[in-house]
C-alpha cells in the first residue's frame, strides 16, 4: 500500500502564517494525509549553495510547531523539514509530489532569512499541483461549513476542467455547493484601428455561457451528488470573484491561462478567503 500524498504548508514562523498552518492541519485531517511542515531558508547570496548550514533555533521552533499542531489535530501524522535555497524553487519542487500545497499570502517570520509571503504569487504561477493561499486573517471559524467552493473559469477548455474537477471534487468531498462564476466585462475597451484610423471603442466578447454550461454538466455527471450553480455576472473577473468568494469557503482560479493572470494576482492580493490555485495538466 503506497503512502499518501502530504499536504505541505510552507512555514516562516511569522504570525501571519498561522491561518495557513491552521488550513493545511485541517485540511489533511479531515482527507486523511499526513502533513508536512516545510522551512525554505536562503541565504544573502544569489548562487547555490545560499546557506552553509541549518540554524539551532530553526530546529527548535519547528519542532515546538509540530508539537502544537500534533496536540491540536490528534492522530494527524505530522513531519518537518527545512529545505536550503530559493524559496519558489524548493516549494515548486515540493508541490510536484505534494496532495496540495499551502502557504501563507504574507509574512516575515522567525526563522532564518525566510520569507515564504513574497513568493506566493510565482508559486502559484510555476507549481506542479495545487497551491492554496491562504490570507494572514482568515479564521476557520468564521465561516459556515456549508459555505459553497466558488470557482472561476476562462472559456479555455484545459483551464475550465483542470478549476472545475478541483473544485466538484473539493466540494464533495466537504458535502457543499459549488458556485461556478463566469465574469463578462461589458465597458468598451480601447483598441487601435486596423485602417490606421486611430484607436476606437471595441465592443466586449459575448459571453460563452452554453459552453461554459456544457462543461459543468459534465463534471456534474461525474459528481452526481453535488449540488452546483452557474452565476454569469457583468463586471471585471477579479470584482466579481472576490464578491462572490467573499463567503465562500475556498475560492479556486486556473494558474496559467493568459487572460487569467492580472485576475489571478487580484484575488491573490485581495481576497479574505483561502485560493486555490489549480493548474492545467501539462500537455
């Protein structure tokens, strides 16, 4: 029998990380994984090998945090790492095996030289699996535990299956709705004139709401039991998702499509809830 996949939580001991221990403990419970507490400590230079060896008190505050996390989550199997050189590359390499990854949006912690909430946003962009950010203030309790998974999808096909299987699949497995969102931005936009006339107002695209609708049925199929709505709002994709996400209980964007990037940064920067940050399967 192969051993499960661990959830990894990047950790920078800073108390603005917490709600990203906290999710990733929870998280792992309740799917039966192990977690894995991961340090990324780099050093003032910009070549390998950055650090030449571990620092003491690193040692010891991770052991006194998987000691509190063990307590709080018992039976939950709970593992430490500390990992030497760039942040974005030990945690890309991480998320290769990982069932999901989790970090904090921002923070400077105690530990060494680590500094896990500027990275976020390129390991979102370059990870090989589920990222989950989580913001420094959100708190589990505050939310119902029947709040939907919101989900946002561009009319790309990859980025449409890869957000929405995460997203049915999450949702069933807490037993809750999923909200699938699709923002049409109505305003003109500005563009230059083919004629060489000057820049004039271009209409906006329609929205490609049946396709959108096929595709969801599809996974809806594949997880009967899961209730699902489809909410097609006019208004820029990051306003619409952060108002939609505001109660959700996980908001979950695509990772690499080219029309999602600035939206992805904008939730990222601004939601109050956790993202997921799910990317296309490699082709």
């Amino acid at each position: 029998m192969s051993t499960p996949r661990p959830v990894v939580v990047g950790v920078d001991g800073s108390k603005a990380n917490t709600p990203a221990i906290d999710f990733a403990a929870d998280w792992a419970t309740s799917a039966g994984v192990p977690l894995e507490l991961l340090v990324v400590v780099t050093g003032a230079g910009t070549l390998p090998p950055y650090v030449a060896s571990p620092d003491p008190s690193d040692h010891t505050l991770l052991a006194a945090l998987a000691e509190r996390v063990g307590s709080d989550h018992p039976g939950l199997v709970v593992s430490t790492r500390i990992a030497f050189g760039n942040a974005v590359e030990c945690l890309v390499a991480a998320s290769a095996t990982a069932r999901l990854t989790v970090v904090g949006s921002r923070g400077l912690g105690t530990f060494a030289r680590s500094m896990l909430g500027s990275v976020s946003g390129s390991l979102t962009a370059h990870a090989r699996g589920p990222v989950v950010v989580v913001p420094p203030h959100w708190i589990a309790s505050a939310h119902a535990d029947d709040d939907p998974v919101v989900v946002g999808v561009t009319a790309d096909p990859r980025e449409q299956r890869a957000a929405l299987r995460w997203a049915f699949a999450e949702a069933t497995r807490t037993s809750t709705l999923v909200e699938v969102v699709h923002a049409v931005d109505l305003a003109p936009v500005l563009a230059w004139d083919g004629e060489g006339l000057g820049l004039r107002h271009v209409a906006p695209t329609p929205s490609d709401l049946p396709a959108l609708r096929d595709a969801v049925a599809r996974q809806a199929r594949e997880f009967p039991e899961t209730p699902v709505r489809v909410v097609d709002e006019a208004g820029h994709a990051a306003d619409v998702l952060l108002q939609r996400g505001a109660e959700a209980r996980l908001l979950v964007v695509g990772a690499r499509h080219r029309g999602l990037g600035s939206v992805r940064r904008a939730v990222l920067h601004h939601a109050e809830v956790p993202v997921v940050v799910v990317p296309a399967p490699e082709e």
